[in-house]
C-alpha cells in the first residue's frame, strides 16, 4: 500500500503526518509516532467516528475549505483550526510568507458592529495594546487594540459606520524608535 | 371574576419568548410573535401560531415601538400581551398603552412599575414600610459639604449612586472625604448625560457582597408568596452569569426572614404578578433590600425547578385575576438547581462578542438537564440584541451532584461557528471557592483569568487525525474526478476528431 | 470496605447504555461500550471513552455473548460491568462468569437472580415469607382433575401459567370446567417449546387488573428501602408503552403498604441494588406480589423524577459495597411523572416495525422535559433489536399539569425517516379514562384504533404549498442551469465550428 | 407576472394550483382558492419558513425527488407525502397509470427483516385481508396480508431468508370467480 505524506498546522505547530491504509484501519504517523485509526462515516466531509487505538471520538468537520486544507474541527467540544498541505504545497506556502510585511498592522473588525469612535488619529504613535477603536455588537462597547507599536496610518471607517466581520478598520505602520525600543 | 385569554401576544424573542410560547401551548392558549426585519428567522418566529413583524434591526426601530405592538395586538385580536425580561417590561407607557386599550399586561400595576423605575422613590418607600435598607442619605445629594457630613454620619466607603441608574451604571464607590468631590461631581455628570436625571444619592458601600433575590408572586386578591432565594453572585462587570437555588449562604431561618421581608416589600407597593426582590448580602450575613425587579427574571427556571413550579403559568392566572393556588406553606423547597447563562462571546478574547451561523448545535439531554434555548443549528445570531443565546440549568439532588452534572453537561454540548462562554463556565465549575459556595459579587472581575481556561490535552491530536484523514479521502475522490473528467475530455476530442474527418472528408 | 470503580463496562445499547455512561461520566468514572458489527455507528459507541467491537449482528451473536464481554472486560482493564436491562442482565450465568474474573456485576447477588428467574420457585418463596400472592396452586400442575380440584377452590376464572414464561407469553386463561383438559395440555406444550420447561402452575385470574411495582434499593449492609411506586398499566400486548410516578390509585396508606411489602419481598431473596417488585392490583385496590424484576427498570426515571434520585449513582454506590445514604424516611416524593417510550413503529399500519435512516430529529426541550435516547440525526435504525429509540419523561406539579405538558411536548417533537408510535401517545393522552386515571391493562387491546387517531387538518395544506414553492423555484433554477447549459454547448459547437475551419483550411 | 400552474397530489386527491410571485408574497391558488403566502429560506431545499396568511409554519423536505415531483414533507410535527406535477407531466402520467395491470398485488417488505415462514402456498386461492407471510423485525413477528382475493402465483422469498426493505415476497393474480363474488 502507498504512503501520503501531509505537513499538518495546528496551534501554530508543524507536524509531519504520514498515512496508510492497512486492512480496515488507517496506520498514521504525526512525527514518527503511530497511531492505528479506524474511521466510520456518519455523513460523508461532516461527521466522523474515529477508534484512536480503541479510544472514541465523534468529530465534526464545521469549517472546510478543501482547496486549502483549512478546517475547523469539533472534537470532545472543542473547536480547533487545522491546516492540511502535501508537502510540495507546503514549500509554496513558505515562500509566500516570507513575502508578507511585518511591519504594518491591519486592525480587522472581528464581528460585525458599528463603530463607536475611533481612539486614535492619523499619524499619532501608539503603543502596542493601545486602544484604536471602539465597536458596538449585543449592546457591548468593545475597544480593539494594535498588535504592534507604531504610527496610525489610515482610518478606514466612519464614527456610527456599520461593517462587516473582517472589514479592515485602521492600520499602523511600525515606528522604528518604538520598534527599537521594544 | 376570572377572565380567560383568548390569544397572548408575547412582545420578547431570543429564549424568554420561547420559554413564555411553551407555557401559552401546554395551557392551548394561541400566541402571536412580533420580529424585527432580522429576526425572521428567528426560533420564536416559528413557535408561535401567528407572527407579526415590526420592521426595523435594532430594538429601537422594533421591541421598543409601543404604537407597532399595539398595533400588532389590534391586528392579531391578541387580549393580553406577555413582555418577557427586558424591553418594554418595566415601562410604565408601555403598560398605560396597553390599558388603554383593554389588553391585559401581563405584569404588575403601572403604580409598582413607577415607584421601583426609581431607586429614590422605591428607597423611600421602603423606609416608610419598615424594610432595612443600607444607611445612607434619605434623598438626593448634590452638595459635596451635605455628602461630606453624611459619609461621616454612615461611614466610610461609601457609594454615590444614581436615582434613574441599573445595570451597574451610574455608580461610584469613594473611601475617603479628598475625594468626595469630584467623584459627586463625576456621577452627576455621567447620571445627567446616561439617564437625563442628575439626582445621585448616599449609601454605605458593603465590601465583599453577596447578591440574593426573593421570588414573589401575588394576585388581584392580596395574597402575597415567596418562592425561597436565588443566589446570583456570580457576575462579570454586574452581569449575571450563573445563578442557583438556594443560596449555599442561606439556611431555613435567614430564607423565611428573608421571604417575609420581601413579601412585605411587595405589600408596600400593591404588588400583583410576578416579581423580585433583591438584597445585598454582607459578610456578616446582614441583608438590605437593594431594588425589586418588576418583572419575570432571566434566571426563574432554578426556582421552578427547585419548588415545582411554573411561574409563567403563575403570571398568568394572577393576570386573568385568579386566586394563587400555592399558599405559602405549601412551597416546599427539594434538591438544588443552577443555571449557566450561554452567551455569544469569548472569554479567551476579552468576553468580545461573537456572532455568525450556528455551525453546529449539540444539546445535552438526561436526567437533570434542562435547556431553555432560542437557537438552532443553522441560525444566524443578530448583532442587535442581548448576546443570550440559551440558559443551562441543571437539577439534582444537592449542590455537588448538580456541579458534577454540569461538568458532565458541558462535556455534551457543542455550539460551533459561535464563540460562546462556555469555556468559561468549565472554568467556574472548577474553583474551589466556588464549589465551596463562597463567591461574592467582585470573584469574577477579581479572579479570572483566560490563561487558565482548561483545553482537553486530547483535541489537537484527534482534531489532526481526522482532518488529515478528510483531506487524504477527499484528494482521491478529486484525482479519480479528475482522471474520469480527463477520459470524457479525450471521448470529447476523439468525438471532435471524428466529426473533423467527417467534414474533411466531405470538403475534400 | 467500599471499592471505587476505576472503569466500568456497559454491556448494553440504545437509551439504557447513555443513561448509565451519563451518570459515569458525571461521576469521572472511565467507561467501556461494546458494540455488535451493525452497532458501529450506535450513540453509545461515541459516547463512552473506548468503544470494543463484539462482531455479528443478532442479540445473540453479540450482547448475549457472555465469553465476549469477558474478554472485553479483560482487553479494557474494566473492573465492573453495568447490565442495562434486558440482555443479560438477569443471567445467572453472567453473574457467575463475571464473579470468576473477580470483575464486579452491578446487580443484584446470583441467589436473587435465581430464584426470581423462577415464577415457581418465586412464589413458593414469597409464601414462605408471608407475601400476599394470588390464590393458586402451590407447585406445577399436570393433571387435569387435580387442576379442576385447584380450580374449584380458588373460583374461576383461573388462568394457567408456565413457570418459566415471561413477557406475556405462556398464559391461558379458563372460564370453566369443561376447557381445562384442552387449555392445560396446550398450555404446557406451548411450556415446554418455548422455555424448554413444561412446568405449568394456576392463579386466580384477576379481571380488570392493573399493574403497580414499587421500586426498591438495598445496600450490601442490610438495609433495604422503597421509592415508592410506579403506574405501569398502559400497556399493548403485555408490553408497557406509558408509565407513571405516582399511580393515581395509590394514596399514601397504600403507598406504604406496598412498600413495606416490597421490602420485605427484597429481605426474603436477601436482595442487593435496584429491584423492581411487581403487583397485579385488582378492582378492589387488593395487591398481589406477581413478580420480582432484578435489574434496573425501562421506567426508572419517573421515579427519579418524583424522588429527586439518581438510582444508576445508587446503584454503583451499593455495588460499591457502601451504605445506602437515603433512610426510608429522607424518600421524599413531590410532582407527578410520566414516561413516553417511543418505539419504531407504525400505528396505523398495526404497530408494524420501522427501521431506515433518521432523516430528521427535532427533540422537545425547556420546563419539565427530560428525553433519554439512544438515536441522533442521521442515525440509521437497525431491525436487529429491541424497537425502542428513545423515552420521553416529563416532570410537572400534578397529573393534569404533566398530560398538558405532554400534549404540548409531541407537538414539537419530529422523529422522521422511522415511523414511531408518537401518534399513538398523543391518541392515549386525549382519552378521557386515560385522563381521569382509570385505565387497567386491557384498555389499549380493547379501545385502541389507528382510526381515532388526529391528523392536524392544516398539514395538508401547508405541505402541498411547501412542496410546489420548493418544487417550481427548484424547476426555475433548473431552467436557467439549462439555459446556461445550452449557452456552453453552444460556444462549445461553436469551437468545434473554428476547429473544422481551421482543419478545413489546412487541409484544403 | 407569470403564473405557473401545478397538479399536486395529496392524500390520494388531486388538487390545481397556481403560483405567482407579488412583490415579496407569493400568491398561491388551491382549487381556486387563494392564500398570500411569504417564505423564508432556512436552508435552500431542505427548511423554510412559511407565514401563510400571517400563520406561522416551519417546514422541511425530508425525503426529494426532484425528477418526478414527489416529497415527503414535515409541517407541524407530521410528515405527509406530495407530489407535484406540471400540468403535461400530469397528462403523462395519466397514459401510464392506465396501464398497470390491476389483476396482480404484488406482496412488498415494508421493512427490512427475516422471512419466518410463508402462510400459503403457490396455487393456494386467499380471501382479500389474509395472511401471506409472517416477517421478522425488532424481534416482533408481523403478518403481511393480501390486499386482493386471488391465487398465490409465486413466493419469491425462503423461510429464514433476510429481505431489503421493499423486496418483492409474494405475487397473488386476482381470480375471477372470487372478483366475480366481491
């Protein structure tokens, strides 16, 4: 029988995950440790029992984008993110990240709100943890705070503006005094 | 003269509508629900025989539009109008409106409503009828000598309140008289722009409270009850999360003082229906009356669990002017109960509220499980109202077989797509000043702390396997696609080849 | 010396292995399911922490196999095994085999299960300990005259019954002299095929009778108390189909007097754990013990419900070796109860057997509901056992208020893809000798006719509105894929159409 | 606005509907009789919710058969099968079903389960109502009966044999002696 091999992202880990198919039961390697796995489909790409060694698990797949690998999984009550890749797709993803800029911050609307007001201006230096902006969702005010340090650059939105879940508010780009001094 | 109500018209949604829906169709009584353009589909839309919508998102533009419920009862010949918590429950217009045009509000006299909207009135009030209060000034202050004089007179901390204020708005605690002025001056600020009423008043701040109500109930007859204590001192920022019947604080001799004070309470202003006392509680087991709530409480069902009872079907007969059945000796008190308060928000992320498609809903069901909900798998939670999303409370038969099943509970139930505080509640059911019963109201602001919120060691792993597995599977379902789709492709080309020599060898 | 379990193995499936693994799980005691070959996909599989596959697919071949569940035990490091009930939960054997492992069976001592097992041997040892039987024969009968002789003292009618029968089956009743030798010879063929036991015995038949058990719980310490009783005479073909905590014939004086009788039917078998004495009660409220079920009861939790009691906790407690913590006079009963089995099955096509896939599941929730199943969406029934899928309990201050309740819970309640008896309890709970409480065990085979039962005269309507909205938007989409479709094949053709010019050219 | 028209089929009746969408409504006729009716879509072809007249109803698809028109539906905690039809498909039907021999009742399992034994014989003459086979399942015996006097042409099915849901157990041919007494 034939090996896959998947590099596997989960909480910020990389696993080298192998999987073979051995009788009834999937024989699958996470770092060289094995696992014997016997899987029963409940609903095909949805619900999944899985015999882990004997132990049982019912999982959920919520979230899939299979073009990407990245699934959100419901396993014992918990929901966790998963990203799949082969291993060519996996190198192809290292290059492209390494393309991205760390030195800007993207302040994105978590839910979907309206904006309070905002706490900084343009061009003020913030802090990192310094709040940027208020939003209102179920009658909550909730204030949203910069990752980094740095100088605000733009404010995309309007005081009593309704967004969207993943809109982008405000960014700031990284001062280098703040970043030095950090 | 009992009257019966032909249709109720129940002016809530989320849960509390549910929950009243339920009681209306075990009594074959018919019910209308109202909705908000985004609550179409919503579960009490559904439930309810008839549904009228208000038009609008948020609740100014729907729940809190008298003249559109009016409306909506004109429309539907609904006789009586249920207003769940909330809303338009404790408004005064809302129950003249009503009156005025012979609907029933199912809810205490507009007179009970006035005096307890605000603090100084109802205060006063209670002096006058001999209820304890906590010591502090007799009306509004707002000059910082007066203030002065009578924090010297109460003692230090004291706590400057607003007369119009709730929620835990309009509050300030001060220790000492340097900084008595600004913080007057401060709370009258904040009182005048939050509740366009300025009037703030004294009272003795008590450190480490616990927070107990008393359930009452009276009817048109002027017979009054209580239904025993809830403990609700598990809050975050004065909200309420968890509550429980009884109180692990209370014993046989503090709940009947404490019942007969309420009762007393609710004689003083006439009271009829359903309604809440609320008591500080301090270290030395004092209690003084806090406020009473006008209305049907979000965390009701550990009293009906614990006494056998359904208060809504209770609100409702005293409503339509029937005697109480329930004398108060025959309130008998068994077992204990607790309700989590579900909520769409994330305790690892700062409580941020959370809001999306119910990706997934899994209940717990058994014995002692009790699930007031108003979702369902696919429904898409509002951003405009109350982030409840459903109550679990559990039954059993004293307070540590109740927090084993609610241990056991939250291990069975899934909500994904939402964030939800049930993490949280996992977290709770795991310290031992809880368990011990020894929460006061600051525990939780004091001590949580999102770090600590537990996560199954097992997840990741089994979350790995089986998306790995998925993925794998679902990439040979789409090589062998691919490989069927490639030889229709060439059967397309040899069909097209075919059709070429055709033409060729007509052309040539 | 009390043991603590370190793991415990379900020898069962469906609603009874998620009831027992709930209480497991609230406990924190790691639990073993077994599963036959069509069981992989059973709830129970998921729901306890290991799962061990049995193989084959009948009863027999898998839950009844006794040398598997040992080796399951010993494969799973499991330390004691819970019954459920049926299966083998009243095996000797299996007692015996588990004792030998030195593995702990949650039931009650072999000496118990033997002699119960027995309805001769039963009855001879209630006589002995002066339990009120039902007039009869002392031993088997065989002959004729002697039978005649018997049946001249007791009275007819007499009804003959085989010692080893169970479950309905092996009973004839006779009406006069001149049917016994016909009714006994085929009374003890029928015997002797069944239950390879041709052991035939008389009682007095009782006419109209009604069918009471109190629930009993005995420590391994001697102490032994009753829960009071339990109303199980809605029954179709000797099967139950509703029970009912209190009965509405018991009052508080016969309530005790059957308890005392049940345990002292319990001392006399020298029982331990849950036990289930049964009564045939006759027009008169007169009470005869009829037998003794040694395991945990399909209707325990109504009175769990009226007790406030967790009896599978009780019963891992005794099992345990530890003392019973209840003293006779701490049993409180408080509300009404009543249990709702749904069965896979059709009543308006002669209660024939469903199975198929659960297409879609809509449970009752909110006050006073507790559902136990052994089902989930997508679920697909197996015809190999037992038809029942889940139980409705439901939990209120008195009888009218739980049949409302009741009435109101199968409104909401959707089991589709498997026909069930739904039809049926909602038929029952509109029957006026059901609702005042005077049904005896004949009323179903007597009364009932799939005729009588309602359908909401707005279904029709509403479906064919659902069904031709869904079916036309699903035919425009269709229409305009297919334009879109045509389209392609067009630009397709249209391709092919430039090939055969191209081609066409360089051919020329 | 176009109207579209329908022959639907329930409980055995046939019934003429029209549809037509009005603004936000759509106005349906039953046999003439017309109900304003708006609908929200839970979940395309599976839930919806229907405010018929301003009545509430929550509504699934259970079982979809979108080639021939049939449904099985769940409205009100009872499932009810349909079927919809367009008015040629109808016609179309009409030709087909005059074709169907009635002098045959066809025995079917309505459930899978094992044959326990067969209660007549082939060239056996059974009165309408009278018992064929007895089928196994849920460990419950259940006769199946003959819904036409005739001849038992062929049983198709051994004792102890185990049947799919739906499987062909025994042919009877209506004789005409017993049709000619009825």
């Amino acid at each position: 029988m034939s090996v896959s091999r998947y590099i596997v992202q989960i909480q910020g880990e990389k696993r080298e995950v192998t999987i073979e198919l051995r009788g009834q039961r999937w024989a699958i390697t996470i770092d060289g440790e094995m696992h014997l796995v016997e899987q029963s489909v409940i609903e095909k790409d949805e619900h999944y029992s899985l015999l882990i060694e004997g132990q049982s698990f019912l999982v959920d797949l919520i979230e899939k984008n299979w073009q990407d690998g990245e699934f959100t999984v419901n396993a014992i009550a918990e929901q966790i993110n998963v990203r799949v890749r082969d291993e060519l797709e996996a190198v192809a993803d290292e290059i492209t990240r390494a393309n991205v800029d760390e030195g800007l911050f993207v302040l994105k609307a978590p839910m979907p709100g309206i904006v309070v007001r905002a706490l900084a201006l343009p061009g003020e230096t913030v802090e990192k943890g310094q709040g940027l902006l208020v939003l209102e969702a179920m009658k909550m005010q909730n204030e949203l705070v910069t990752e980094i340090g740095g100088i605000v650059q733009e404010i995309e939105v309007k005081d009593g503006e309704m967004v969207e879940a993943g809109a982008t508010l405000v960014r700031v780009i990284a001062d280098d005094s703040t970043a030095g001094a950090a | 003269m009992a009257k019966e109500f032909k249709k109720v018209l129940v002016a809530n949604r989320g849960e509390i509508a549910m929950r009243v829906i339920r009681t209306l169709r075990k009594l074959e009584i018919p019910t209308v629900a109202i909705y908000s353009d985004v609550d179409r589909q919503a579960p009490h839309v559904f439930f309810a025989e008839q549904a009228i919508p208000l038009g609008g998102r948020t609740s100014a533009e729907s729940y809190l539009r008298i003249e559109k419920i009016i409306d909506a009862c004109r429309q539907s010949g609904a006789d009586a109008v249920h207003p769940g918590y909330g809303f338009l429950s404790e408004n005064l217009e809302f129950a003249a409106a009503l009156a005025k045009e012979g609907i029933t509000f199912i809810g205490p006299p507009p007179e009970a409503i006035d005096v307890m909207g605000n603090k100084l009135k109802a205060r006063a009030c209670m002096v006058a009828a001999g209820i304890s209060v906590i010591p502090g000034s007799d009306g509004a202050v707002s000059d910082p000598v007066e203030a002065k004089r009578l924090a010297a007179e109460i003692g230090y901390p004291i706590m400057l309140k607003a007369a119009s204020g709730g929620g835990g708005k309009g509050m300030r605690v001060v220790r000492g008289d340097d900084k008595m002025d600004s913080a007057l001056r401060a709370t009258r600020e904040e009182a005048g722009k939050s509740f366009a009423d300025d009037a703030v008043f004294i009272e003795r701040y008590v450190e480490k409270p616990r927070h107990i109500e008393i359930q009452v109930m009276a009817d048109t007859h002027g017979n009054v009850i209580h239904l025993g204590e809830r403990e609700c001192s598990i809050q975050r920022r004065h909200q309420k999360v968890v509550e429980e019947c009884p109180s692990p604080l209370v014993d046989d001799e503090m709940r009947s003082q404490m019942g007969e004070m309420a009762v007393q309470v609710a004689r003083a202003v006439n009271y009829v229906g359903a309604g809440t006392v609320e008591f500080i509680v301090d270290a030395d087991r004092n209690f003084f009356f806090l406020e009473m709530n006008t209305r049907l409480q979000v965390e009701h069902p550990v009293t009906e669990l614990t006494t056998c009872t359904d208060l809504v079907k209770m609100q409702l007969e005293v409503a339509a002017g029937r005697r109480l059945k329930l004398r108060q000796e025959d309130v008998q008190h068994r077992g204990w109960a607790m309700e989590f308060r579900i909520y769409a928000e994330d305790p690892e992320a700062g409580f941020l509220p959370s809001t999306g498609k119910i990706a997934l809903l899994r209940e717990p069901t058994g014995p002692g499980i009790r699930h007031d909900s108003g979702i369902y798998e696919k429904y898409e939670v509002p951003i405009y109202y109350d982030p409840l999303l459903s109550k679990l409370v559990i039954y059993g038969e004293n307070r540590e077989d109740v927090i084993q099943r609610a241990r056991q509970a939250f291990t069975e139930f899934v909500i994904a797509g939402v964030k939800t505080n049930i993490p949280f509640h996992q977290w709770i059911l795991k310290q031992e000043a809880f368990c011990r019963g020894e929460c006061d109201t600051h525990y939780i602001d004091d001590h949580f702390d999102a770090k600590q919120i537990s996560h199954d060691a097992r997840v990741p792993q089994v979350a790995l396997i089986a998306a790995t597995l998925a993925y794998h599977q679902h990439s040979r379902r789409l090589n062998l696609d691919s490989v069927q789709t490639e030889k229709e492709a060439q059967s397309r080309w040899k069909l097209i080849g075919r059709r070429e020599a055709v033409s060729r060898r007509s052309t040539i």
